[in-house]
C-alpha cells in the first residue's frame, strides 16, 4: 500500500466522505479550468484591446458630446508662462483663475533662484529612495521648517500630494478599522480608504452632528477609527469647523486627518493653516496633511505629526520606502517658499482680501458663490453643464480664463466656474471679471441658443 491509501484507510467514515468531496471539487476545479482554456480563443476583444475598452468608449463619447456644441475641449490648455494671475495660452494674455498659485510662490525669483543653486549642489533628482542612499540635507531642513511651521514635533515629505494620501490612509488603518470621510473629500483620500482594506463611511458635507452620532453608534465594532477632513473644501471654498472635529474625535477616542492642500499658507494671519485660523493646538490633529504644489511652488505632500508616527511612515510607508526622494530642485523650492511666507505674511493677508472682494462683488451682482467663505476658492454656480462650458468660452473670449466644472465631477445642478484667487489679482482685475461673468451668463441664461464661434 502506498502511503496515500495506507491514510485513507484510517480515516472514520465521515472523515472519508469529507476526503472525497475534496477530491471532487478539486476535480470540477480543473475542468472548469479547461473548459475556460477551451473558450480562450472567444475572449472579447474589448478585454484585450484598449481601442475597444468600454470605458475608454464612454470617455470619447463625452469628449465628443463638448465639441459637437462648437465647444472647444476646456481640458489640457496648454499654458506658455507663468500659471500666476495672469497667463498666456496661443500667444494670448489673460486673466487667469485657474492656478493654485495662490501666494505666487511658483514664479517668484527668490525660490527660482534657490531651486536653481538646488540643482546646482544636488543634481536634478536624488537618484534612490530616501531610506537607502536618497537623503540628502534638503530634506531633513524641508520637514524642520514644515513641522515648526505647523506646530508639531515632526514631518515627512512625500514625492506628491495624492501619493501622500494614498499612502499615508492606505497603511495606517486595515481591515479591523473604519475610516469616517466628509463626503467632499478628494480623491487622494477615498483611494488611500480603498487601498487599506478599512471599512468606509462617508458623513455629510461639514456636518460633525452626523460625525458624532455615527462613532456614536460604530466606534465600539472596530480597532482604530480615521475622520479624514479638508482645511477648505477643493469644490466649494468653505471650512470645516475645526474645534468640534476636535472635540468629538477626543470623546470617542479615534484620529483625525485634516487634508491641508487648500488651507496651508491661505488660512490663519500667518499662513498656518486651518489650526491657526481657529487657535487649536496642533498636536489636538494627529495627521497633518498638505501639498507643496500649491501655496509651496513645488511638487510633493507632507505628513506632519508626532515623532512616533512619522518614523513609522519613514520606515514602513510603501509611497515612501519603495519611491524615491523628493527631487532636489522641488524639495529647495518648497522650503524657500515657506521662509519667503514667513518674511513676508502680508501675502496672505492680500489673498485674503481679493478672495473676499470678489465674493462680495459676485454676490451684489446676484452670481450664486455657493458657501465659500472668503477663501481663494470662489464657485459661481450655474447649474447647468452646457451653460457653464458656453461661460467659461464667452468668458475666454473676453481675455478671462476660468475653468468649468460639470458633470459627473459634480452633479448636474451643482455645475459651476471655480476661480481661484491669487494674492496678486489685482481690484481691476477682479471687478472687471465679476461684471463679465455676470454680463455673459445672463445672456446665455436668457437665450437656449447662445452660438459660440
Ligand atoms: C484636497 C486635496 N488633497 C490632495 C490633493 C493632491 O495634491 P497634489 O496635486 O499636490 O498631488 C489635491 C489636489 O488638488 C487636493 O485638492
């Protein structure tokens, strides 16, 4: 007796029974293998060619949906200069909302030229992830200055803002743990919930009742809880009210995450952020998040927090371990961003007051802002796709440019022009845009058949 049989043998009947199911679905198991090798030769094109992928299909069907209306395709503008208050597309100056160059950091010539003596010392790129042979003193000087900056005891920069996100949520919290989002929250984030295996909730828009009554009701079913919040929301311009995030995330005993991207050298006297501008502690937040691509002139994202959870994500963070370092040129550019703010905060201060000018201007001329609140971020809601697309072109032909925001980014009544506001728009420029915005939407409300040449 081999010494298969010689086991099964001494198997009890029921153990026997329950040998030969196996062997049985193992079987099936095959021949429904060879059943799909026999099909291989039927497999649909569309899942092997991209030209027939359905959703590259859908995609080219909208595109062609916007040019059929005499639209021309709003996305991928190619900008020749500067992305500053002013830009120049086709050899054409215009005003310009469409750049998160809110400080005008990106242009300035004290960061251009540390950026460039960067490149000089360092080279172009650090040529190897940060934990082997990629670090160098940039960037031990860039997370000093973010982390005193912001008020915590430490901070690690990632090579982007999305990847920060992704990251950073995808390897904090697994699948014993919840993460609780606003439903406005970016991308980055809902595919760093994704990516973690975490159970997801989302709570409405701001509202830290709903938060509250959720943990209420969940905290006890998991391990670790994450609220994932925005300093101002990417959409609407408007800020969460930071100091009840705090207070409920303390009672219930979980971490919170504020995405700093659009709040960080906006908010607070000094550019601080969303903390200053409510005088909260900044160790009360456990995850500081932000961008260098915005007010920071760079390209990268932070976590800024306590010592303990930094020097896990330096060690262990897949986006950071296995990447490589933040290039030497945008790691110098960040950092002279930040000390420029820090000479020289009365930038925040003018972003502060042409954000708010052109939502008063906006709202005297009956335009809907929807509930920004005096950030940079300034939608002017429309309602209607095609309506929005017709604005932002009659608008381009007025030498202003600001882009439309439409469905399925946001829903169909929800569809809107998003300006964002630099702190060196001047008042001309903003009063002469508001009269123009106001001037062409009620033409093209007043008129289903508005031609665009
Ligand atoms: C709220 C928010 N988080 C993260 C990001 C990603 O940042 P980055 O563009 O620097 O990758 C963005 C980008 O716009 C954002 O709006």
């Amino acid at each position: 007796m081999n010494n298969i049989t010689q086991n099964i043998s001494a198997l009890s009947q029921a153990e026997k029974r329950t040998f030969l199911k196996q062997i049985l679905k193992q079987k099936a198991g095959n021949i429904q293998s060879l059943n799909l090798l026999a099909k291989a030769d039927e497999i649909p094109p569309e899942y092997y060619n991209f030209h027939l992928y359905p959703e590259y299909l859908r995609l080219r069907q909208q595109i062609q949906e916007i040019e059929a209306i005499g639209a021309v395709n709003p996305y991928f503008t190619v900008h020749e200069g500067l992305n500053n208050e002013t830009t120049i597309i086709g050899g054409q100056e215009y005003i310009n909302y469409s750049s998160f160059n809110y400080l005008a950091m990106s242009g300035d010539p004290v960061v251009s030229q540390l950026a460039k003596e960067a490149i000089d010392r360092f080279g172009t790129s650090v040529s190897a992830s940060r934990i082997a042979s990629g670090e160098r003193p940039l960037h031990l000087e860039l997370e000093r200055e973010l982390a005193d900056f912001i008020g915590t005891e430490d901070c690690i920069v990632y090579i982007g803002g999305h990847p920060t996100n992704v990251t950073t949520i995808g390897h904090l919290v697994g699948q014993d743990d919840l993460i609780l989002h606003d439903a406005y929250i970016h991308n980055s984030a809902l595919e760093g919930c994704k990516l973690s295996g975490a159970k997801r909730l989302s709570f409405p828009h701001n509202d830290w009742q709903a938060l509250d009554e959720i943990l209420h009701n969940q905290r006890r079913h998991y391990k670790r809880v994450l609220v994932v919040i925005e300093g101002v929301y990417s959409m609407d311009g408007d800020i969460p009210d930071l100091p009840k995030f705090i207070e409920i995330k303390k009672r219930h005993q979980v971490f919170l995450m504020v995405d700093e991207a659009h709040s960080i050298g906006v908010l607070g006297k000094h550019g601080r952020g969303i903390g200053e501008h409510f005088g909260v502690e900044p160790h009360d937040v456990d995850l500081w998040m932000g961008t260098l691509s915005k007010s920071f002139a760079s390209c990268g994202g932070y976590i800024a927090g306590c010592k303990a959870v930094i020097e896990y994500l330096k060690y262990t963070a897949p986006g950071f371990v296995y990447s490589v370092g933040i290039s030497p040129p945008n790691a110098a550019a960040a950092l002279a961003a930040i000390r420029v703010l820090k000479a020289e905060p009365e930038r925040v201060t003018h972003l502060y007051e042409r954000s708010k000018l052109f939502i008063e201007l906006a709202q005297e001329q009956g335009l809907n802002t929807g509930t920004s609140q005096n950030t940079p971020i300034v939608p002017v809601i429309v309602g209607n796709s095609l309506h929005c697309i017709q604005l932002s072109q009659a608008l381009f032909q007025r030498g202003i440019n600001a882009r439309p925001i439409i469905y399925p980014a946001v829903p169909e009544k929800a569809a809107r022009l998003r300006f964002f506001i630099a702190s060196t728009h001047t008042e001309e420029q903003i009063r002469l845009t508001v009269n123009a915005t106001a001037e062409e939407l009620a033409k093209i409300q007043s008129s289903q058949f508005v031609k665009i040449s």
